[in-house]
C-alpha cells in the first residue's frame, strides 16, 4: 500500500515520502502528515525475535514506500551501527516502578541520534530519487540536543551543508561545547541572541521566505530540515516504542497483548506524537504522558484545551524541553480536527498572530490517550537523587522531568499498567545539575571532574562523546542578533 503524504495547512497535492522528506515544510508553511497511518504487517512475536535494525526495516517499510528494500536497508544499516555503544541501540533498564528505554547511546549521547544517525541517508537517498541537483543546505534550530546530533549526521555528508542556529544562554556548557567544537568542511554554528523559540521562529521565516528560495536556487543551493518538523525524523522515532514493546514480550516482562503506559519528556512534541504513531500502528499502548517542565505550556493545554505561549519563558536544568511553541502539536491538532487543514491553518495563525488557540470540545474529546504531567525544578532534582540512593541509577534532568511527572501520575491515579520512560539524554550532557541534584558538595568542581566523578558513583564509562569534548579546539564562534539569521545563511554560502 502506497503512503502519500499531505500538508496540514492546504489542500495541496499529496507528496510521495522522499519528497516530503527532501522539501521538510510544505510549501504553505505547513507539515507533512502521511493519509493514513500503516498497521504494523508483522505479529509482536516475531518483532520480539528481531534486532533494532530489523524492526527499523519493518516499521519505516510502511511508511517510507517509495524506497526500494535496498535502498531502506541500507539508510538503516549505515545509521545503526558502532557509532551506538550498545549492540541493541536502544536498552531497557528496570529501576523502581518504570523501565527506562535508554535512547542515548549514539553519537551525541542524546535522543536525538535515533534519527538523526538516519535522516542523512534518507535525505541523499531521497534526492537522488528525485533528480535534485543542487547542493542540499540543511537548516536547523536547536534547544540543545537536535543541533550536534544533525551536525554529527551531516558532517562531511556529500551533497550537503548544514546551518545550526542555538540561543546563545539557553543550552548547557557540555551542549554548546559539542557543537561548537564541530569537525567537517560543511558545518556550521551560530548562536543567536534570544531563545530557542526565536531561532526556531526564524529558521521557519527563511523556509517561507520565496524570494529567498529563488536566490538559493539560481545560486544552486536548496533547503532542507532536520528538525523534527521533518517527517523523515519522526518516522525513525516511531521505531523504538515499537521495538521496546517487543523486548518487554520476549524478555516476559508483558504478556502478548498487554498495555503499556508510555512517559515522554517533551518540548517540541515530535518524540511523544511517535509514541502515538506506534499506538496507532498497534502496539498496546494504553496512556501517553506527555511530561513538562516549568515551560508547561503543553501541560496547560492538556489540562483545559487552551494552547497559550504568551507567559514567562523560564531557563530551567532541563533546556531541550525550554520551549513555547511546539511544533509538531500541530500534526496532532490536524488529526483531531478531522484531517481538516482549513480548522488546523486558523488555529495555527491564531497561534502566529495572537500566541494562542483554544480547541472545541469535539477535539478535546479525541485527546483521551493523552495526559498531561508537570514537575518542577525540585522535584527534578530529588527523583535524580532517589533513583541514584535506591537504585544506584543515574537519569538526566530531562528524563528526570518524566519520572517526577509519572511518580505524581501513580499516587493521582493508582495506575500500576507497567511504563515505560524515555530517557531521552545522558546524565554526562547535564553533569553539573545531575550531580548537584546527587548532593550539592560537587557544585564547586569544575565540569571535567564532575564528568570522571559521574562516572565513578554511576560505574560507567564516560562517553567517546564527552571524552572527545575534553581537549577540541572551538571552531564555531559566530553569534548574531535574530534578525541576522538570513544574512548569515547567505554569508557561509557565498551569495
């Protein structure tokens, strides 16, 4: 069965899956949503028998169908593979009331990697399909996580550039340093004087900007994104909740067939909305929480149907989830609102114009699969603490944010479905909050002896990613004013 994919703003003709991946935003501005989503082909017994590569192949297949077997092996392949520290990409560890599904164990040691290993292939693959022959540049906004993973991805990747734009405050010392420390001839970093709401506000300007997609293009260049706006990020994400389920039933943790509760930390809502995807593909799913931090615009919106970014924008531990505008909500709000791109394009200019939008009871209705979660910034810290003295396991404060959300959950509700947590980051990328959680003696050491001492109390390795951090030069030292952004672009391509 042919997968086409549409623009949640229009009725414009549906794009085949190489080509939504190669555009990345549709023209009108709007993200692209395949028709329908597949069923999963293959039972969850047989999934429990395959390797991550495996269950890669039989869930993207479904989506991704004008890519040939070979063609999608081999994007597959090339991703997951030694650049993972673990044979089975993704783990499941058990610690107090959840399993963690580890999703850190790539490149850059965050959940990033899990598609961002694969979307350069993707990309190259999918303009090789479609005859493209200009250079690709690949434009991208990051709070933190998706900007290194994308330059890791795309470095020295034939065909591309890359453009990462980062607010200058707003990410942790050990994100910044990985991404600025960069190696590859066609990478560039700038940090922008603002927030990861302004970078990704004005990475969405220049997409839409035709004036400017002429000029690239008489100059032979073309965007594209790795954000997880692009729909060649969220496939690959949908895999791992699929896979988990599957190592939980060979593993006889569950039952064939047995529910399981799914709890993301979220920010820009792409990570969770594939829980959803696999939910809607078959796996037994039963509730998805969808945790926040102070920034907790999208638990407010779950709580009353009201999506509201006008209030303080709050700096917390926890800086990937630091945002306002979630993006990928609105591929949710497309599907509640009937696949109807007329309701979905009012409310999402009533976002733009007013920074806010409120659903009808109708659409609220079809929410029941989701619950909204929240913690703050001390109950962070004292659920890092907890797990290390009971269990001598140490998160990261963002998935710290979904287990305080989900202990909250329990006590609420009484659920005792088991769950699954993803742990979207590396306690080594937030050592400092991580350890200042443990006990606030490390607060004085500085970053590096902060790293070897997480890896002495946790009894794991440092990461290649952190190690490799400790002595590189800074290759990217730009910052510019938001309203800069496309003269910058312009600047690194020589137009």
């Amino acid at each position: 069965m042919e997968i086409l994919y549409k623009s949640t703003r229009s009725n414009s003709e549906p794009v085949t899956a190489s080509k939504a991946i190669l555009k990345g935003l549709a023209d009108d501005g709007g993200l692209f949503v395949p028709m329908q989503i597949p069923t999963l082909d293959v039972s969850l017994e047989k999934l429990a028998d395959m390797t991550y590569q495996q269950v890669a192949y039989e869930v993207m297949k479904l989506f991704l169908t004008d890519f040939t077997e070979d063609e999608l092996k081999s994007c597959i392949n090339k991703a997951y593979d030694d650049k993972f520290d673990t044979e089975v990409i993704a783990p499941l560890t058990e610690a107090g009331n959840a399993y963690y599904l580890e999703l850190y164990h790539g490149a850059t040691i965050a959940f990033k990697d899990m598609a961002l290993s694969i979307l350069p292939h993707l990309l190259t693959t999918s303009a090789k399909k479609n005859h493209v022959k200009n250079e690709i540049v690949i434009l991208t906004a990051t709070s933190g996580d998706t900007g290194k993973a994308a330059l890791a991805g795309f470095a020295d990747v034939e065909g591309t550039r890359i453009i990462v734009f980062y607010p200058k405050n707003g990410v942790s010392p050990i994100q910044e340093k990985q991404m600025v420390t960069q190696k590859g001839a066609n990478t560039h970093v700038v940090g922008i004087h603002g927030n990861f709401d302004d970078a990704q506000t004005g990475v969405k300007n220049l997409f839409g900007d035709a004036e400017l997609a002429k000029e690239l293009d008489a100059a032979g260049f073309q965007f594209s994104s790795a954000n997880s706006i692009n729909i060649g990020r969220l496939v690959p994400q949908i895999v791992y909740y699929v896979y988990s389920y599957a190592m939980l039933l060979g593993q006889d943790r569950i039952k064939n067939g047995e529910a399981v509760n799914v709890v993301v930390p979220t920010g820009n809502f792409g990570n969770i909305l594939a829980a959803f995807y696999a939910k809607n593909m078959g796996i037994p799913i039963q509730k998805l929480i969808c945790a926040s931090n102070d920034n907790k615009v999208l638990f407010d919106f779950f709580a009353s149907g009201k999506y509201d970014r006008n209030r303080e924008f709050i700096l917390t531990s926890s800086p990937s989830m630091d945002i306002l505008i979630s993006s990928n909500l609105e591929r949710l709000i497309y599907r509640i609102a009937g696949d109807d791109p007329v309701k979905n394009a009012e409310l999402m200019e009533s976002l733009k114009t007013n920074g806010k939008y409120e659903i009808t009871s109708d659409m609220r209705a079809k929410l029941q699969d989701f619950v909204g979660g929240y913690a703050s910034e001390d109950e962070c810290f004292a659920m890092i603490r907890e797990l290390y003295e009971q269990y001598g396991y140490v998160i990261d404060t963002h998935t710290a944010v979904a287990a305080a959300a989900y202990k909250k959950y329990r006590e609420e509700t009484k659920d005792e479905t088991k769950t699954i947590i993803a742990s979207t980051a590396s306690p080594y990328k937030f050592t400092r909050s991580v350890m200042k959680a443990i006990d606030k003696k490390y607060d004085s050491m500085e970053d590096f002896a902060l790293v070897d001492e997480l890896s002495k109390i946790s009894n794991t390795d440092v990461p290649r990613a952190i190690e490799e951090i400790r002595t590189a030069p800074v290759l990217h030292d730009t910052v510019c004013e938001k309203e800069d952004m496309e003269s910058v672009v312009k600047k690194f391509l020589g137009i």
